[in-house]
C-alpha cells in the first residue's frame, strides 16, 4: 500500500516526530512512503536531522504555516501533481495548512475519469486552532473550512478523546463514524532507561548543582505556550526557595520578549534560555519537576516526555492535558491563567522528595504504557486497513 504522507513542516514537535516515524517504521508492515513537507518557519527548530535515509521525502517551498495565497496556490498545484504521479492509496495529513492543501490536491486528482480506485483520504488533527488562536472571525472562518473539508475525508484522526469530542461535537467538523482515536507513540526506551547515576550526570552537563531544585519547560516560546505565566510561577517559587533553578527549552518569535520578562521579574540568572537541544534525556535527567503553562494542548508531547523520564508534571487543566495526567498520582493540574495554583504545586512536590519519586514512577508506567510506538504502528495499520476495498 502506497502513502503519501504530507506535513506542513518538519519542525521540532510531536507531528513531525509521528510524520517521520510513521514513514520510517511502516515499511516493516508492507507500506510504501512518501514524506512531504514544506517549509520552516523563522526562528523553528528544524527535526529534519531524525530522518532516516531510506525514507523518500519531497519538499515543497510554497508549503508554509502562515496563510499566503500566492504561496498556497503553487503548494496545491504541486501537491496535485505529486499525487497524479505518484498515484497513492491514501492521502495522510497532518497540520492544518498540508490538511487544507493536501486533501484538496487528493480530492481534485480523484475526479480524473481515469483515476480508479480514488486515492482513500485521512487527516490527523494533532490538536487543532479553533480555540485560543484567532480571533472570532477567523474562528469562525477556519470552522467553515474544517466542516467543509470533512466531506472530502474519508478518516478522521484525533490524537486524544478530549480532541474528537471538541472537533464533532463543539465545531460540528464531520460526522461520527468518520473519527478514530489514535493517541500518539513514541520510542520511549531511552528516556524511561534513566536512573540516578544518569540524573546526576545531566547536572553536572548543564552546570546545575546537585543540591539544586530544578523546574523546566520545553516548548516553542510563542504564544499559545504562555511562557510568560512560567516566568510568573517561577517568580513566586523563587521568592520562597533559594534553591528553584529554572531552565526554558525551546526558541520562537517571543525568546526576546520572555527574556525581557524575567530580567522584570527579578529571576536574574535563575532562569535559563537553553534554546533547543537534541539531548532531552539530559534536560529531562536533570529536571525535578517539569512545568507546562499552554493556553491550549492537543496532546503535550513533551509532558509525556518527561513522565517517561519519571519526571512529574505540573500543567494547565487545557484542551488534551488530562489525557495525559489521568489522576494526581502521575501529575497535578491547575487553572489556565492561574500563577499561584501552578506555584503552589510545583512548591509542594519540590519540598516531597519521597512524593516526587512516587508520582515519577508512575508517571513513567502510565505513559510507557499508553504511548508506545508498537501501539501506534498497531492503531494505524488498523485504521489504513479498514479503508482497503
């Protein structure tokens, strides 16, 4: 079976790690791929150095995040005549802009007379922005656009429950029968391998002292991560622990503005910026307790990495968090906007060694668990097998 797998861009994040993954290990069960991605935005850690070279990719320039016409129309024309020549059994996307111009491109080259059997179409909604990115026009206007793209759909793909009801139920995007809950996986294995000699290992890599207590965020710093009520809960934490180091992992379009921030904050050199980094067993290896702030999540691909790394998480209770934190045994969660909660929970696993290594354990069994990548090879194949006939 043929797949041409279309991703608006391979930057650092969960789609891109399942794009790739899904091209590479699929090929184990008989599938033929072609990766296609378009282009990086500025400032965007670029995941491209994960590709295996037996994987066949294709860029497409024209294909980028940002709403341009002019570039949108030499992306569809490109993307049609990918699937024309190439002639896939499905149409796989992932992100909105390669769901919008992808299954156009699909649908178009499935109305050719000669073109039997039709190119079978799949999305997977990796979260979604009709919530918390836009204002109400726009909204309304990508609702529009989702609704009517559904038709042309043959499965829809939502990474979590939390997911599938907001799109069919809240926005009204296709109908029942279409949706699959495929939650992502991921090769775990070597963040769940860390122990304590390798803790103190990734210390002694980044500088940090051993006594330290140290609170980490990984995301990209833009505005959905609400980076700035990090800094804010940092400050509280700081202003009642000496020893609260904090360390932001990431870059984006709002790294100079955070920045800003926490000199204003009074953090100091208390707070660090890493930028991204490839070696996150090192990041998570160090972290006592891991802090998510996001204004939305569809699933946090980087608080299931740090629960894997035995690492409990602290997150905003938003869009696909619960998902992941199921029950305050494997993490805590506290109002979006809320400083003083998010503080407050973090304070009070630094202060409980004992509390922070119970809840890592089974952080990491949880997520180990309902996250692997066998799963997810599993889950696929299914849903690509029930569209053959």
């Amino acid at each position: 079976m043929r797949i041409l797998r279309v991703i608006t861009r391979l930057n650092i994040g969960g789609p891109s790690i399942q794009a790739i993954t899904l091209a590479h290990r699929l090929a184990e069960r008989g599938y033929e791929t072609l990766l296609v991605h378009g282009r990086l935005g500025a400032g965007e850690g670029d995941m491209r150095y994960l590709l295996p070279p037996t994987v066949q990719t294709r860029a497409v320039d024209a294909l980028r995040r940002e709403i341009a016409p002019a570039h949108d129309t030499v992306a569809l024309a490109a993307l049609l005549g990918l699937v024309r020549e190439w002639r896939p059994d499905i149409v796989h996307t992932h992100m909105a802009k390669a769901g919008t111009t992808a299954r156009l491109a699909a649908a178009i080259a499935n109305l050719q007379p000669k073109r039997s059997p039709r190119a079978r179409i799949v999305h997977t909604y990796h979260g979604h922005v009709l919530e918390g990115y836009f204002g109400r026009v726009k909204t309304q206007a990508a609702i529009g656009v989702e609704r009517a793209l559904a038709r042309l759909t043959d499965r829809i793909i939502a990474i979590s429950p939390q997911i599938a009801r907001e799109l069919l139920e809240v926005h009204r995007i296709g109908r029942a029968e279409q949706y699959r809950v495929v939650p992502l996986g991921f090769d775990l294995d070597a963040l769940a391998a860390i122990a304590a000699p390798e803790r103190q290992q990734a210390r002694a890599a980044l500088g940090l002292d051993p006594r330290d207590h140290v609170v980490t965020t990984v995301g990209r710093i833009t505005a959905i991560k609400q980076h700035t009520l990090f800094l804010e809960a940092a400050a509280q934490i700081g202003g009642v622990d000496p020893a609260a180091r904090f360390l932001i992992v990431g870059d984006g379009d709002l790294r100079a503005d955070m920045e800003r921030h926490a000199a204003g904050l009074g953090l100091g050199s208390r707070v660090r910026f890493l930028g991204w980094r490839r070696d996150l067993a090192t990041v998570y290896g160090a972290t006592d307790v891991f802090l998510l702030t996001s204004r939305n999540e569809g699933t946090p691909v980087a608080l299931i990495e740090s629960l894997a790394a035995g690492v409990p998480g602290v997150a905003t209770d938003v869009g696909g968090i619960r998902d992941v934190i199921a029950s305050d045994a494997v993490g805590l969660v506290a109002p979006s906007g809320d400083a003083a909660a998010l503080a407050a929970h973090v304070r009070g696993l630094l202060d409980d060694p004992d509390r922070r290594l119970r809840m890592g354990a089974a952080g990491r069994k949880s997520v180990v668990t309902r996250y692997g990548l066998e799963r997810l090879l599993d889950d696929i194949d299914e849903v690509y097998r029930s569209l053959e006939g």
